[in-house]
C-alpha cells in the first residue's frame, strides 16, 4: 500500500498501539459527560465539547460498510479496499482492508462481517482482516 | 425585518470549460442576473466557493466594475452557493444591505484530473477517502439493509440524465437505461460512473432585495443551515441523513409549511445516486425506505407527484462546488416563474432547494443548507 505522498505536519489519522496476538488498538478518548467515545486524541468531546480520558478500543470490530476505490487517488494505486468498521464498545473508524492477493478480483469486506485491527501499515493507514465468523 | 424576495437569477453553461476562466464565466451568470432583476449594481456581495484561490472573489467582480463594496467569501464545501445565498437573504432581512448579490464561482477541470483529491490533513481523507467511497459506502449499506436495489440507484442516473435532456445549460444529457447506468465502470462498489456527479466549471448568481410585490419576483419563505454533528457507530441512519432531516425541519417550520406535500418541486443534491434516494427521504419527500422505489416508479420525475431535479441534477447538469447551489436555486426560480420551458413542472407554487456538503470525517455533514421559495 505504499507511495502515500505525505505532507508536512502530524498525522490526523488515529493512533494505533499493539495489541495481543499481532492485533493493534486504536489510542482513542471517551467523555466523562457524555460517554461518547472517539478515535482520536482531540481535546474535547466530538458530541458535547466535555472533557474526555484516553481510551483504547479494538481490535475486534463489524463493518458497517465496505466499499472499493477503483479510481486514481494521489498516491495510491487502485483497487484498494475501504471500510467503517465499528470497533467493539468503540468508534466508527475509517480502515483498509487486507486483500487477498490470490483473490481474482478484489471485493469488499462483507458488510455485517468481523474484522480485526492490525497495526498500521508503513504508510500509517489503518488496517483490519476479515475474520471467520 | 423584511420579506425578502430573488429579483434575478443567472448562471453560465455547465460544463468542463477548462478554456474559459472564472471572469468570465463569473460574468455569465451576474449579467444575466443583473438583467433579470433589472439592476446594474447591488450593495453587497456574499461569494460562494471551495477551492477557488485566496482573493477569487474580488478579482472577478473587479474585472465587471463590481467595486467598493462589501465583499464576503465563504466556504461550506458543496453547499457555499446556497451558504453565500443564506447570508444574502439574512443581511437584505435585516435590513443590513439593501440589494445582496449572492454568487457561487468553481473551476474543477483546471484543478483536479478527476475525482477531488481527498485532504492530507483529514483522517479519512489522509486515509484515501475519496468522496465517491464515502456515498458509495452509504449505498452499500442501503443494499444490505434491503432499503435499495440496483436497479433503483440506477434509475435516479436515469431519471436526471434524462431531465437534462430539456436542460441546455447542462454538461450531460441522454436517453440511459438502467443496464447502461449498472454497466458504466465501476468507480467505488456499488457506485458506478454514471451515478456519479462530473467534473464541472460554472458560475451561479442570484439577486437579492425586499419584496416589492414584482410579478417576477421569487419569494423566500425560509433558508436555514446546519453543520453537522458526530456521525458514529450510534447513528440510526447513513452519513448524510440525519444533519438533512434536521435542517429541514428547520425551515420547514420556519416557513409555516402545513405539509412536505405542499412543495411541488425540488432540487436535491444527488452528487451521487443514493443522495437523491437518502436525501428525499430525509426531507420527508418520500417515506423512509421508498427513495429508491420513488425513482424507480415514476414519482420523482418530471410529470411524477414529487418532482426533484428537474433541471438534471449535479449528476447531469454538473457539479461546480461552489455554484451548485445557486444553480439549484436559478432552477427553482424559473421553475415558479413558469419559465423553464420543456421541463417545466406545471403549475408549481413552492419549490425547495437543498445541497449538502461533505468532507469532514466524524461530522455528519460540513453544512446543510435548505431553502423554501415561493411563485410570485
Ligand atoms: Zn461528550
């Protein structure tokens, strides 16, 4: 997935640390007000501007929706694979998907399906697979 | 306060016109609207646009001796022209101005191959979200919740290609049946070329002022804007929904509109199909789950009970960000003159207007920008 043109400044993708077994869990924030939780580490809350505590979520997640991008984006050669996956007690984040390079034609993630954060790849994108159900 | 009415409309041709620059095509729509008013000059401008270059706005109005007045750029992605129309409407309500101009101007061919290149300092879009990946995955949500077929998102491409076809200001235009629209490649799954906006160059303007009881003057029962709010794993509905919902209730009380079913026409943002489809339920145009059926049916066609987009739509008759909007709302402005010829949705006495802006990760939208007008 390499060859993002990357510009100046830090990243606004959400952080990810290891987790168990290869897995990866996103460093993200839950408001003492409101419960919300977010993907990122913004000073407030996204939903009520309350204070917020760092929280991590994943790995495990359901995708909400899945598409793949088969038109030319700066940087990055198509087909690729998108999808909203809702991390388990988490946020909705915005991740790749590992494509099987053995696939014939690339496809989305199932809708509805499993998946599991992995690290981010080089370029700081987030990750899932497809798990078994 | 006063009763604010669009006194004159214009816009340029839609269309790549990576020949002509935003002077002129900028002049295209203020001298029509100039004249459509009857004015030669107005007190204030609010310009709408996204990616137009730092002092756009003044340099265009310079080069047709719009001089030493206010001038106020703003950006609300997609929905700037209506977002500069919004603030037009509230400075001549005020009375802070007496005549407003409010433009939209927008060069997409001169500045981005094809799709817009997705913002670096963005998550989704430092992530490669593009902005047919974002609707595409609110179709595919659609297609798993069984709330849409195929062949519906199709036929909204359909439908408007089809609308543009009476539009002679539209960018494209044709007789598509639905295997063509499923056909087209295949841009992000399910979405396919032909359901998605084009790159467009254009211009759009509209004259603002009192109401004077003119027999060609537009009212504006109301216009009303929101940004949107979170977007998560806890919203009922896909991206894009709810902020649409909300802003139109909005204006719909603000209008004292007894009924959604009063409004005999619309123009709605359908940069993609499954707009069209999520955005006429959220308005109240159809019920919840019937958008698709609706465009598949006959019902959101011209000649149909719920006419949207008569004139094409972003899908055919282009998509120049920051026009956009005021181009939808010259559409509806012809429409309730009873001037926009084959297309003309008979007998129309209330129109609406909404376009939607995007590009924000987590927000359920940039702005929302909704407005109710009525015949002279
Ligand atoms: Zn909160």
């Amino acid at each position: 997935m390499g060859g993002v043109s990357a510009p100046g400044g830090p990243d606004p993708r959400p952080q990810v640390s290891p987790g168990a077994d290869g897995g990866g869990v996103v460093d993200g924030r839950r408001c003492r007000s409101c419960d919300e939780v977010s993907a990122f580490a913004w000073p407030a809350c996204p939903a009520c501007g309350g204070a917020v505590d760092p929280a991590s979520f994943g790995p495990f997640g359901t995708v909400w929706s899945a598409t793949v991008v088969r038109i030319p984006v700066p940087g990055r050669p198509p087909p690729y694979r998108l999808a909203y996956v809702d991390l388990d007690d988490g946020p909705r984040v915005l991740a790749h998907v590992v494509t099987d390079p053995t696939a014939d034609r690339v496809l989305p993630a199932p809708v509805g399906g499993r998946v599991r954060l992995l690290p981010t790849t080089d370029d700081g994108d987030l990750l899932v697979e497809v798990v078994p159900a | 306060m006063s009763t604010v009415s669009v006194h004159g409309v214009g816009t340029s041709h839609f269309g790549r016109q990576p020949e002509r620059d935003l002077v002129a095509l900028a002049w295209d729509a203020v001298r029509e609207a100039f004249a459509d008013a009857d004015v030669t000059g107005v007190d204030a401008v609010w310009v709408g646009t996204v990616f137009g270059p730092p002092g756009v706005a003044q340099r265009v109005l310079r080069a047709m001796g719009v001089t030493g007045i206010p001038v106020i750029t703003v950006e609300n992605a997609c929905a700037s022209g209506t977002t500069a129309f919004l603030e037009a409407h509230e400075a001549v309500r005020t009375g802070r101005y007496g005549r407003v101009l409010a433009l939209g101007i927008e060069q997409m061919s001169t500045a981005f191959a094809g799709a817009i290149t997705p913002e670096p300092t963005d998550p989704e879009g430092r992530s490669g979200l593009a902005l047919p990946a974002l609707y595409a995955m609110a179709a595919a949500r659609y297609l798993y919740d069984g709330a849409v077929t195929p062949a519906q998102l199709a036929a909204v491409s359909v439908k408007n290609h089809a609308h543009a076809l009476h539009n002679p200001r539209a960018q494209y235009a044709g007789h598509h049946t639905v295997e063509e629209v499923l056909g087209s490649r295949m841009i992000a799954d399910p979405l396919t070329l032909l359901q998605c906006c084009p790159t467009s160059d254009g211009a759009a303007a509209a004259v603002l002022a009192p109401a004077s009881g003119g027999s060609r003057e537009v009212g504006v029962r109301a216009v009303a804007l929101r940004s949107g709010a979170p977007w998560n794993h806890r919203s009922p509905h896909v991206w894009g929904h709810d902020v649409v919902r909300d802003t139109a209730a909005e204006a719909f009380a603000a209008a004292g509109l007894d009924a959604v079913s009063d409004l005999d026409v619309a123009e709605v943002h359908d940069a993609f199909t499954i707009g069209e489809i999520v955005t006429t339920e959220a308005l109240g145009l159809v019920a919840p789950g019937e958008g698709g059926k609706a465009a598949e049916s006959g019902v959101t066609a011209l000649g149909g009970t719920r006419p949207v987009n008569p004139s094409g739509g972003l899908l055919s008759r282009g998509h120049p960000l920051g026009a956009t909007g005021l181009a939808q709302l010259a559409e509806i402005v012809w429409q309730l003159r009873g001037e926009a010829g084959r297309r003309q949705v008979d007998g129309a006495r209330l129109g609406l207007v909404e376009t939607m802006g995007g590009g924000v990760s987590v927000l359920d939208g940039n702005a929302c920008v909704v407005a109710v007008l009525e015949a002279p």
